[in-house]
C-alpha cells in the first residue's frame, strides 16, 4: 500500500485496511491511495469489494481471473484487464501474467491474477519486498513527482507504460529465434520444423494479447475524452498506444515471417525427399537387370538358350555389370547420384 500526496509518495501504515486507504484518498485534495496485491485471495478481493462498494458482477470477474483483456466501467469504477509479458529464452516460450486494474477518483487497485509483477518478479517475492521497504521505485512506478501529481490515470498510465514497454525484450528474443530458424533451415536440420511450430505458436499469444491491450488503451484515450482527464496525461497515453502499436506490427510481421519459413522448409523438404527417391529409384533400376537376367537363368529349363554353354555363368554375370554400369553412368550423368 503506498499514498501519494500532492505526488509524494510515502508508505502506509502497517496493516491498514482498503476503506482507510479510500478515506485517506477522499480526505484531502490531489491524494492517491495505491492498493497492490501481488497475491490476491478471496479475502483481500472481498474487502476491497465492501471498501468500494463494488458491482457483484465486477467482484465475480475479480474472483475468477481467465479474463479476456478487457475495459468496463461500473458507475465511478473502471476495471482494466491487461497482460503483461515476459520471455523465457531457455525454453523459448512467452509467459503471459493477467492484471486487473480498478481505478476511481483518487484510488488505483492493482491485482496480479498470476502472483506476478511485470518484471517477472514472483508474488510472494513481490510482497515480501514490499513489506521490508526494500522494494525499489521502479517496480512501484512511482518515480514521477510531477506525472503523480496528474491523479490516478497517471499511475494506470504507468503501469499500461512498464506493461507495454515489456513486449521490447520480448519481441527481441523472438527474434533471435526467428533469425536462428532460418539458417536451421538451410542446414536441413530435421528438427527445425517443430521449432518453427511451436515459435509461431508464441508469436500468435503476443499478437492476440497486444492485439487486445491495443483495443483496450484506443478504449480507454477514447473514455479520457469524455471525462476531465489532463490533456498532458492524454499526451502520455497517445505515447503508450504509438509503442503497443509498433509493437503489434512486429508480432504480425513475425507471424507472417514465420509462415514464410515454414513454406520454404516444406518446400526444401519436399526437395530433399525428391532427391532421395531418385537415388532410390536409381539403384532399383540398377539392381533391376541382374535380378532379371538373374530370374530367367533360374528358371530351370531344360531348353533354354546357353543353358549348357561352358561360359555362359561368366557371360551372363557380365552381361548384369555391364548393365549395371551403363545406367549408374546414365544416372550419375543425370545428376541423380
């Protein structure tokens, strides 16, 4: 729990309860009373809920998370839900945290649906940090005096601004990825095709979530013009949408990048599989005329021509290398060896 007054920020006292952090925001003029929850229950859901007088239908949302990233406002409340997100290159994966954001005059609540802060920091960490003080400035977004002063869509405009701003190394680790997937293909490395499978599948949950997040901060520039919102804030939300949407094209151009790729390895594969059933059919031929001439020697006539001939063995294995050699010479010419 942090206060923020006239954009300095201060701790709140020790176990201070969600309406006398309410009260202290309504109490005086340009006050912010943040509520973070790094490992929200159904307790501190249920308090917050009577502390703010919240819709039933709000609290259920809160209760069961699986949100899509969304923005409602119920009367005074407005409820964000976003996504934040964070790559892990050992196992080349995007792991998606969910974030409800409620948000009303003078008061922001933050729960991490996932127990976990943007920056990856798990939630009981998170917490722990936050109760020894040892929790820096950054990870509270609150560095900001003058920014601060703006209200409390300056601190959502913060957190919308780190979330945003965590799809930069996330994108850039895809592309590495994507970048080392494309020589793997041209080395005809076997495995490259599940690899590219399963990238794609990771670049397709940062499109769809920075897709959503998109629609929700356009929603959200949208409700600020509606409501006495500073317009320098709005200017800072404009900067937030400009990065989400870079950020959204680069997700799209990997995608289609990635499908590229996927073509041209199906493509190299089909040649290499064609190439293969060359050599295949050509040794088939080879082995073809000696097993030929080799069957009707063995059919065991009694009149048969050169049957009884004294070099007819002889002549009839070099009649099958002679054979052979000529079409392992047509085909070497042929390039199919």
């Amino acid at each position: 729990m942090r206060f923020i007054d006239d954009g300095a920020v201060e701790s709140a006292p020790s176990n201070i309860t969600a309406a006398e952090a309410l009260q202290f925001s309504m109490n005086g003029k340009n006050r912010i009373a943040l509520s973070l929850y790094p490992t929200p229950n159904e307790s501190d859901i249920q308090e917050l809920a009577e502390a703010w007088e919240l819709h039933p239908v709000l609290v259920e949302d809160l209760l069961h998370a699986r949100q899509r990233p969304k923005l409602e406002r119920y009367g005074e409340v407005l409820l964000l839900v976003v996504r934040s997100a964070l790559y892990v290159d050992e196992s080349e994966e995007v792991e998606l945290s969910e974030f409800h954001i409620l948000v009303r005059q003078g008061s922001i609540a933050i729960l991490c649906q996932d127990h976990r802060w943007i920056d990856g920091t798990e939630g009981h960490e998170f917490a722990e940090s936050i109760s020894n003080g040892s929790l820096q400035k950054h990870q509270l977004l609150l560095k900001d005096p003058k920014l601060l002063k703006l209200g409390s869509e300056a601190v959502l405009y913060r957190v919308l601004d780190e979330i945003v701003d965590g799809y930069v190394p996330v994108l850039h680790g895809l592309g590495i990825d994507k970048e080392q997937i494309e020589r793997q293909v041209f080395s005809g490395d076997a495995a490259v095709t599940e690899r590219i499978y399963r990238l794609s599948q990771e670049v397709i949950d940062v499109l769809h979530s920075t897709a959503s997040l998109l629609e929700v901060v356009r929603s959200l520039d949208d409700g600020f013009k509606k409501y006495p919102v500073p317009d320098e804030l709005e200017t800072y939300l404009q900067d937030v949408t400009d990065h989400l949407t870079r950020a959204n094209s680069q997700a799209t151009e990997y995608r289609d990048a990635l499908s590229q790729i996927l073509n041209v390895n199906s493509t190299l594969v089909a040649q290499r599989q064609n190439e293969d059933m060359k050599k295949i059919s050509g040794w088939a031929a080879i082995l073809f005329a000696p097993t030929l001439i080799a069957a009707i020697y063995g059919m065991n006539f009694d009149h048969m021509p050169e049957l009884h001939w004294a070099f007819g063995y002889p002549g009839a294995v070099l009649v099958m290398l002679v054979f052979a050699a000529a079409l392992y010479g047509v085909f070497k010419w042929r390039k199919w060896f």
